[in-house]
C-alpha cells in the first residue's frame, strides 16, 4: 500500500519525460558542433559556455583505447543515474583514488542555469526521432553516432537557445532512465525472455568528433536459473552500440558458477567476419583478465526483440 502513492506519480511523470526525451548523442552533436565553429572563428561564445561545454565532452568515455576496468567504472558513476544517492553521502565520502568530477546530470543542470542567465529561455518540446525509451526487461540499443548539427553565425542567440533545447531534452532521457530503475512505473517495451535487468545506464562514446551512446544493463539474479549452477549468485550484463564503422551490435555476459558465458550479436557481414577472424584474441582477452571463459558465441544477425534470453545459452538454430 505505501508504494501506491510513488508508483502513481512515477506513472504521472513517465508521459511527460517520455515526450520530451531526446538521445544523449543529440546535446553532444550539437555542442560538438558549436565547439568546432568556436575554434575556426565562425561562431562566438560566451567564455564560461565553451568552458562548460568542455566540461561536458570530457564526460564521455574515450575510445581512442581500449578502456579499463577502472575507466568503465568511472564512466558508470559519472553518468548521472547516481547523482542523488551521491549527494547524500556524507562529505568527504568519495572512494579512494577516484577524481573528482561532476556527473552529466549535475553538467546539464548547471548548463542548463548558466544558459538561462544568458539569456536562453526553456520550452516544452517533442523531439522528432526519439530513441526507444530506456528499458531493463527489453534487449538494450544503443544510439547511432550523429552528424554534426547546425550553428548560427557569429555571436547568434539562437546557438544558446539551440543549445538549451538540447539540454533539456538530455535531462529529461536521463531522468526518464532514473525512473526506470526505481522499478516504479510499468515497461512498455517488448521483453525479452528472462527476467528483467536491475539497472540501465546510457554512456557517452567519443569517438572523435562524433558521439556515439551505449545503452548497457546489469542485472543479479538471487540464484542461477540452470541446473548446474548449484544455486549459485549470477551476474548478468548486456550492452548494444550502434557504430559507423561496425553497425550495430548487441552483447550478453553471464558469470555464474564461476564461469563466463559470453554472446555477441553482430548485424553487419564484414564486421561478423572480421570479428570471427580474431576470435582466439578475444578468448585470449577473457583469459588476461582473469575470466573462465566457458563460451564465445558470435551470432550473425541481432536476436529478436522479444524472445532472446541475455545471459543463457542460445539455440542458434532456433
């Protein structure tokens, strides 16, 4: 009973942020955009609005190597899903060897004030092309890298305004995904056939100057499902990126019983191909890092919507 009220405002809020939401990789085209025309001379922009927009990009996880542990782990706490639960920790609480940086949602809420002091002026919008809303029952899709948006010349209002939109439309997919993981309003996703995920997360990819998201979920299952996991915790991760250079791709990762299991969903030819070519230095990658790899699977083809059981054993022929 004492939920009711919660679950009855989540649904409330739901309708709105789902509107208003826009992808990540919309607010980081745009500003990538603006940063570029900043540097060749063709836009002017307020000093503390480059400065911020700065602090903005360098949220995003880099892809100019391979990231560690440690830099994915960064990346998930400066997403902006855990911005709450941190401000209330007491001060000083910051773990060990961790810098600190804002998150993006406390960036955006900050962008957000500094455009409205210049001037800009918040408008509810419904962004056309908006990304499937965020899900932990349904298979995770990741957001394709976007062009470079538009700009006006010289020191244009317009860019601030333009800029501002896109804030507010980034707020609104994150607050939207927070809503999700409170487990309180109703999925409307296609779900797939295990049990829902516990949390997702979007991560901003850099990749030059362009943006690609990851949309990844992780979720813990109390006791395996298989006969053979002996009751056994599991953990359960899956991700999907949309890039320019591979098409989509879709991965599960399950560790239970001490093993990993490992699937990966790869829709463009090529990529499967050339993937497949370098399948022993990906086994070889599970080993370095101190995995039992029991299964490599790389599947042609994304799995259904609606019937693909992240983290088990797949029926390929099915």
């Amino acid at each position: 009973m004492g939920q009711q009220p919660a679950n009855k405002i989540a649904e409330l809020l739901k309708q709105p942020l789902s509107e208003q939401q826009a992808g990540l990789g919309s607010l980081f085209a745009q500003i990538g955009s603006l940063m570029s025309a900043q540097n060749s001379g063709n836009v002017s922009l307020p000093d503390p609005v480059v400065k911020a927009m700065q602090q903005i990009l360098g949220l995003r996880l880099s892809s100019a190597q391979a990231p560690t542990a440690q830099d994915l782990q960064q990346a998930v706490r400066l997403s902006g899903q855990f911005r709450e639960a941190q401000l209330s920790l007491p001060s000083g609480a910051q773990p060990q060897g961790q810098v600190a940086l804002p998150d993006l949602k406390s960036a955006l809420l900050s962008f957000k004030a500094l455009l409205q002091q210049l001037g800009a002026r918040s408008e509810i919008t419904h962004p056309a092309g908006q990304p499937p809303a965020p899900s932990r029952h349904g298979a995770p899709q990741g957001q394709a890298q976007q062009t470079s948006s538009g700009f006006w010349a010289g020191a244009a209002s317009q860019n601030l305004q333009a800029l501002l939109k896109e804030t507010d439309s980034a707020l609104a997919r994150l607050r939207l995904t927070q809503l999700s993981n409170t487990k309180l309003s109703r999925d409307d996703g296609p779900r797939a056939a295990s049990r829902p995920m516990d949390l997702v997360v979007e991560l901003p990819l850099a990749f030059g100057n362009e943006t690609a998201v990851m949309q990844m979920q992780v979720g813990r299952d109390g006791a395996g499902n298989q006969e053979d996991d002996e009751g056994e915790p599991a953990w359960r991760l899956r991700f999907a990126l949309d890039l320019t250079a591979t098409g989509p791709l879709e991965a599960a990762i399950s560790l239970r019983g001490g093993g990993t299991y490992a699937s990966l969903w790869v829709d463009r030819k090529e990529t499967f191909d050339s993937l497949n070519a370098v399948r022993e230095t990906m086994e070889a990658a599970f080993a370095d890092a101190g995995l039992d790899l029991q299964e490599l699977r790389l599947i042609r083809g994304l799995p259904p919507r609606t019937a693909a059981k992240y983290g088990a054993l797949i029926d390929r022929q099915s």
